[in-house]
C-alpha cells in the first residue's frame, strides 16, 4: 500500500480506537487468526470502538482505493478476515450487549463473539440459535446463515435477526429491517459480508436453560456404519427440539472413555435437548442402544457449558483446511465412504462431522433470505486439522479426497461459511438461486465492490 504518512496521521487523528502498522509490538498479534495457515500482512489494522470509528476506516478505504477487509471473530476458514497490504477494520473491541428480557431482544454489536452473546442472554434464561464453538463470532456466523444446536427449534441465526445496523460501503449508517432497506436486510442474511459493515445485530430470544440436557455417546468406528443407518432413522422422526449431530474421529483422551481406546476410531452422538430436561430423558435413550457404546457423557448442565464444551478441541493456532456438502438424506453408499476415510486419518486432530439441522431450518422458502439451503438436512464437514506445515498436503489430500467421494451423495449446495479460500468456484452454489438477486442488491449498496475480501458477489 502507498500511502502518505500525512493522510495515515490525518486518519489516526480522528479515529478513536487502536491503529496498528506493521513494526508495532501488536501487529503480529493483530494478524493472527483462528486459522494458522493464514499468513497475511495488512498495511494497516484499525481497532474499532465506536460506529463513527468504522464510518471514518470505510471512507478512508474508500477515498484511498486500498484493499478492505473486515474481521469479526476472525474464524473464517478462508481467511477473509485479513487482507496484504490493504486496511483491516477490526471490530474486536466491539462486543456490548444489551437484552432487553421483556421484549425477548437483545442488541450487540459486531465484533462480539457467541460467548459474549450467550453470556449476555443466558443472565435472562433467554438464547439465540448460534454455533457450537464459543470463539466464533457473531458477525460472520450470522451474515453466512448460522445454525448450531438450537437451530431445529429456532431456525438459523439469521431466521432470529430482527434488524442491524449497517455502515455502507458509501460510509453511510442504516438499519435495515424488514421494514427499513429491506432489500439490504435480505441480502445480509446469508450474503455474507459483502453489503458492508454490520456495528450492530438486534435477535429475537427464546427461552432456553440455563440448564439443558446434553452431552456425548460414543461408539467405536467398528459400529459406525450400523450407528449412522439407526441414526439415519432416529432422526427423521426425532422432534424439532432434539438435536443430534454424529461426529467421526479418533477418540481424544476424554476422562469418561477407558484409556484403552483413546486415540481409536469412534463415531460420537453429540445431542441437545431444547427444552424441559425430563421430557428430553426418555427421548434419547434410544440413543444409547445403538450398539454397545464405548462411554457416555450425557447430563443435565449449563447451556453456557454445552455451548463451550467443544472449545478444546478447536483452539485457535492449528493449521485447518475443510471441504463441505449438503445433504438432504444420509445414503448407505456415504457411510462406507466416511468410514473408509475415517479409518485413514492423516492427523489425530481431523475429522467429519455431520451437523444435522432440519426441523425448523426448513420451512422458510429459498427465496425468503438470501440464505437459500431450505432443502439441507444434514451440512457435512471435513475438518482437516493439524500442526506443522510439513503435513499440509497430505493433510489437504485426504479432506479433498473424501470431499470427491462423498459428492455424489450430496445435494449440490454448500454453506457459504464453510467455504476455503480456493473454491471461489463453489460461490455460486453457496448462495445458490439467490445469486442474481444479491447481484442487484450489491450495485445498490456496493456497486464499486468495496466489500470483496469474502466469498464474493459481483455487483450486477
Ligand atoms: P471473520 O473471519 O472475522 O469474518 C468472516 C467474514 O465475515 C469476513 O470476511 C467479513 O466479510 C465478514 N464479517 C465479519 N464481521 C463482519 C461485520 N461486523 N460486518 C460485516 N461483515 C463482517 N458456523 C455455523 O453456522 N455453525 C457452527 O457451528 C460453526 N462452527 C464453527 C466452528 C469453528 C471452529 C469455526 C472456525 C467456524 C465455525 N463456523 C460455524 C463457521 C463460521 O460461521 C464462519 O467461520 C464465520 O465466517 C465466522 O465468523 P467470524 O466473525 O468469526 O469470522
């Protein structure tokens, strides 16, 4: 980037959070990223505090033509979070949150991760449907659609969103409701973050716990193919408050698995209840009787615990790489497959996992948000995760490779949040019919593509 230092310091004198530039003690901090395999070096990171902070770092983007990337939780697989040698408007300092208990509301702003808003709404009993790894953030979990272990009942994040607060890439601030830019409040929920700079999201709330049912059954990867047919049929008919997702990996050293078998192939039942613990009881026994399970972890804790209770084993600083599908049903032909290439992990670290979602996904229609994936049952995720880079094309080799063998079982549409940087040919199918539609949205509200480093839309 070449830019004079006078309009740097020009900037630096209006703006009222932290800038940071390449030889600052906190640069390389500041570029660091949830996933290790990103190495990129911004010109410059502006540490947000306030709206009229973004405001200023869009139109200096903006007016100086530099490349602009916009970091929330900083998770996405691909990335897009950091950008070489342009501006990176950092919203991590931005994380208030204000419920409002009787209206069931809660405002926060967009550099929260879901810990801050679980932490927030769970002091009301109240939740909002989210993912299942508390260091995500808000932002770009909810911008790409959202769902996690209440999504059944609730729908997806963005089926939860009531209204946001957007600085455009013309470096005006709008709300955008149904009733208020409703075309921009359509193309942010699922669009991703191409229409600009969320500073505030407001969600519906529903109440939830704090205590909830949940936990872990594991079986060994011997059983897996029987476990996944039953599974297959538990779920069709399961209620919209049960969630059940089927995780395959080698068995990390969980206290409640005997030693013997840690480090093995195991498919675990990771579930939650959404409701009254004691009806939840009896509805997941089944569960345990799929075969003779290796260990069980299942009771009644914190909803806060369940939403952290995955943290460990996706700490911030390993290298990652993912391939993803949807699924409208589970065929016998892909369990052979997921089994196959679970019995040849390149790393103790990576595995599959089949996010089962349905339930209350479902019944808005493609066209209703941006979001178009009403038909997934199932979003399937090839989790490659290692240390060192020595290991990374082999490592990349085995996700691509299950990823290529499991497509012919798949529906055709990907979530757009789990795309990696490379599969810029998959972005259509992510946003799916919806595409033209967010192409016009984009020249109203962004025709000169400000807003690019992300799974990108063209301005029509
Ligand atoms: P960032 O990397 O900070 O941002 C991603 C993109 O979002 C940026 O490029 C930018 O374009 C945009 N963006 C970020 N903040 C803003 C903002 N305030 N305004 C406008 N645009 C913005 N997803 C699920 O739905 N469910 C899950 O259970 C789930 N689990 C996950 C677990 C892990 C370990 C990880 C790494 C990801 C998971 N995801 C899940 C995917 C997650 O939703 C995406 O990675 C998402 O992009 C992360 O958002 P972020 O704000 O942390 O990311």
């Amino acid at each position: 980037m070449k830019l004079q230092s006078t309009k740097i310091d020009a900037f630096k004198g209006r703006f009222r959070g932290e800038v940071v530039s390449p030889g600052d003690e906190a640069y390389d901090d500041a570029r660091k990223i949830w996933n290790a395999m990103i190495d990129k070096h911004p010109a410059l990171i502006v540490r947000c505090i306030t709206t009229s902070d973004v405001v200023l770092a869009v139109n200096f983007a903006r007016d100086n033509e530099l490349l602009l990337a916009v970091r929330g939780g900083g998770h996405n697989i691909a990335g897009s979070a950091m950008c070489d040698d342009g501006i990176v408007i950092d919203l991590s300092q931005m994380k208030a949150a204000s419920v409002d208990p009787v209206a069931r509301r809660v405002t926060i702003e967009g550099g929260a991760t879901l810990a801050d808003l679980d932490a927030s709404t769970q002091a009301h009993g109240l939740a909002t449907p989210l993912g299942i790894n508390s260091t995500t953030g808000v932002a770009g979990l909810t911008l790409g659609g959202g769902f996690g272990w209440l999504s059944r009942k609730y729908g997806m994040t963005i089926d939860n969103l009531e209204s946001a607060e957007v600085v455009t890439a013309a470096g005006e601030v709008v709300r955008a409701s149904n009733t208020e830019h409703p075309d921009l409040f359509w193309a942010l929920r699922g669009g991703s973050g191409n229409f600009g700079v969320v500073t505030h999201f407001e969600f519906r709330l529903h109440p939830v716990g704090p205590d909830v049912l949940s936990g872990l059954i594991v079986y060994p990867i011997a059983a897996a193919k029987s476990v996944l047919r039953q599974y297959r049929e538990f779920l069709a008919q399961a209620p919209d408050a049960l969630s059940v997702w089927a995780v395959l990996r080698q068995a990390p050293p969980l206290p409640f698995l005997p030693e013997e078998v840690h480090g093995t192939g195991m498919i675990t039942l990771a579930l939650l209840y959404a409701g009254d613990p004691k009806l939840g009881e009896p509805l997941i026994d089944p569960l345990r009787e799929f075969g003779t399970p290796l260990g069980e972890h299942v009771g009644v804790q914190p909803y806060i615990a369940w939403q952290q209770a995955f943290d460990p084993l996706l700490t911030p600083g390993a290298r990652n790489y993912w391939k993803s599908h949807n699924f409208s049903t589970l065929q016998d032909g892909l369990f052979d497959a997921v089994i196959e290439s679970i019995e040849n992990l390149p790393s103790p670290q990576c595995e599959i996992f089949f996010g089962a979602i349905g339930g209350a996904t479902t019944r808005p229609a493609p066209e209703s948000a941006a979001y178009a994936h009403r038909d997934a049952q199932f979003v399937m995720n090839v989790h490659g995760r290692w240390q060192e880079q020595a290991d990374d094309e082999r490592c990349i080799g085995w996700a691509r490779e299950f990823f290529k063998a499991s497509a012919p079982f798949a529906s055709g549409g990907v979530y757009v949040n789990f795309l990696t940087a490379d599969e810029g040919d998959r972005v259509r199918s992510a946003y799916g019919p919806n595409y033209d539609r967010l192409a016009q949205v984009k020249r109203t509200y962004d025709p000169d593509n400000l807003f690019r480093t992300n799974q990108n839309v063209q301005p029509a």
